[in-house]
C-alpha cells in the first residue's frame, strides 16, 4: 500500500480577491462585469475553511489573532501550518497579505499609501520595506509594470 499522500494547501487556494468586480472576457469574445465572489473555495481541511473566512474579513491580520479567534495557542496553530501548508503561519499570512496588495496595485488607483493602510500598515515605509522584502520589488515599480492603462474598465472596487 502506497503511503498517504495530500496536496500542500496554498495561498490562492484560501485567497478571496480585494475586488468587488471584473471585465471578463469568454471564448467567443463577449465581455460583461461580473460580481467577484467573496465566498472562500472549500480546501478540504476544516481549519484552513476557517482561516479562509477570517482573512477573506480581516484585513492585515496577524498569527497571534487568528490563535485566538481559532482558540488555539500560537504553537498549535504554527504546527497545523506546518503541516498543511509547508509554511509557518506568520509567512502564510505575509504571502496572503502579499496578494491583497498586488491586486489592490495592479488593479486600482488607489494610493500607495491607501493600499498599505487596507494591508494593515500604520506607514507608507513601513508598507513599502516589507513589500519589497516580500516581493522584492518597490510598491510603485510593481504597480507601473502590472496596472493596465484601461484598469478603471477592468476592475470595481471600494
């Protein structure tokens, strides 16, 4: 018998986009804005179902929040990342954070600053120095190279 065996679960499999709707595009080349789902893709595990509601509401959230929220200590919920995902929580929920960001900056036009603060930051440096640390890449960089120039016809958001 072969040992069991189960998918890592990932950011993008708990991640509900910052987005309230896009322009999509179908085969035959009809476009129409659409709702976005703000409904979190079951995972399989019961907590990360969770962990999804919690960050799909709590924006910039840290690990020692969602313990609580969870009502488990700091080290469980370190071990069952660990475990179903290969990540410690805190860099899970950098990763998660990390995605809202890049939507948020490819997306809107929302400023750098504003961007920061729905990530959780208090300043602009300290959102800038630990987006670069994460994405190796300044804030206004990322944005000048991913946001399209007909963004506003692409994307709705808050």
């Amino acid at each position: 018998m072969e040992p069991f065996t189960f998918k890592k679960i990932t950011v993008e499999d708990v991640y509900v986009s910052v987005l309230e709707a896009k322009r999509i595009r179908n085969a035959e080349g009809w476009e129409k804005v659409l709702p976005v789902d703000k409904q979190p893709a079951p995972t399989g595990s019961l907590v990360m179902d969770a962990v999804a509601r919690f960050l799909a509401v709590r924006r910039g959230a840290t690990p020692s929040e969602l313990a609580s929220w969870l009502q488990m200590d700091n080290g469980t919920l370190r071990r069952i990342f660990l475990y179903l995902t290969g990540l410690p929580s805190a860099d899970f929920l950098a990763q998660y954070r990390l995605l809202q960001a890049k939507e948020w900056l490819a997306s809107t036009d929302l400023s750098l600053t504003e961007v920061g603060e729905r990530c959780g930051f208090t300043t602009l440096s300290a959102f800038s120095a630990w987006f670069i640390r994460w994405a190796k890449v300044a804030p206004r960089d990322y944005r000048h190279r991913n946001r399209p120039a007909n963004f506003r016809d692409w994307y709705r958001w808050k």
